[in-house]
C-alpha cells in the first residue's frame, strides 16, 4: 500500500450497537476513507480486527436546531485528512485466526472490552 494513501484516524471513542456493527469516533490523521474500504483495529485482548466500513458521519454546520446552527450531523460518502467523523464498520474477521468474528455482539452477558483502541488504520488483504 502507498504510505501517501495509508489512512489513520486516532480513536476518541469505540461504541458497540448490537447486531450493526461498531462505531469509531475521532479524528483523521492521514488519508482518507470511502464506504466499503478496508480497516483495521487492535482489539484489548490483542487480536487484529479487520472490517468493512458502512457509515461515515460528520457534523453538520447547516442544520438548524432550535434556530441555531451547528447542532446536526449528516452521512458522507468519504471523509480526509483532518476531519472529525464517527465510523460504524461491520463484517467483521479476525486476521490473527482467519476467521469471521462478531466483537459488536454480546458475548456471556458482558460486552467486548474495547477501552483501548486509539486507532482505525487502512487494511490490505
């Protein structure tokens, strides 16, 4: 992959919704993000997570709320270098055993710790 295209974004917050997916939130350091690309993510048990990306929000300055701006967000189809999004990926396979996973889903009645993850990164195959 061509280290001018290797997307990055730092992790603020990691959020599950059950049986859609999980959702990123932070900023993009590098590149840039499309529907259905690539990432990757280091869960807290160390496995390395790669999934496919289904929704990208942004805020939405031009949206009224109460007759005030700037209170909105809205689905974009890519997001570069420097904006703040919230990312829901899906689809989701564990690199370290070849295998499909579910890490949004409830597992024996506790959720899958993902406290620590501080970074989406591009996947190849």
């Amino acid at each position: 992959m061509d280290s001018s295209t290797f997307f990055q974004m730092e992790v603020k917050d990691c959020f599950g919704i059950t049986g859609r997916g999980l959702v990123f939130k932070g900023n993009i350091r590098r590149g840039s993000v499309a529907l259905g690309d690539k990432l990757a993510y280091n869960q807290d048990d160390g496995a390395r997570i790669s999934a496919a990306v289904k929704k990208i929000i942004t805020k939405d300055e031009t949206k009224k709320i109460f007759g005030l701006f700037g209170s909105g967000t809205k689905e974009i189809q890519s997001a570069s270098e420097g904006q703040e999004v919230s990312i829901m990926v899906g689809d989701f396979f564990n690199v370290s055993t070849q295998s499909r996973c579910f890490p949004d889903r409830d597992h024996g009645g506790r959720l899958v710790k993902m406290s620590k993850i501080t970074l989406l990164e591009s996947f190849s195959d």
